[in-house]
C-alpha cells in the first residue's frame, strides 16, 4: 500500500504532524527561531549611523 508522504521542516527535518505545521511548511520551534533571527542584524552586516545636519 502507498503510504502518505512524511513532510518534514525544512529546520530541523522533523516530520510535520499537526496541520497548521503542514500548512505553513515549517515547525513551531523553527518559525519561532525564524522569526528571531528576522529581528536581528547579520554579524557580516554594516551599520551606519547617520549624522544630522545643522
């Protein structure tokens, strides 16, 4: 018999059991991890503060 296909989070490669997992594409604890990662600058990244002009 065919047996569904396990999708797993493209994080951490667990399978997806809950629908709402399935859907989105990825797991809880990966989009919460995800999701912190957005909020913070690269390490590589440059930051530059600009001056105002009087």
């Amino acid at each position: 018999m065919n047996q569904p296909k396990m999708i797993t989070c493209p994080g951490c490669n667990r399978p997806l059991r809950s629908k709402k997992s399935i859907a989105k594409g990825i797991g809880p604890v990966c989009e919460r991890k995800l999701e912190k990662l957005e909020n913070e600058p690269d390490e590589d990244q440059l930051k530059m503060e600009l001056k105002e002009k009087k």
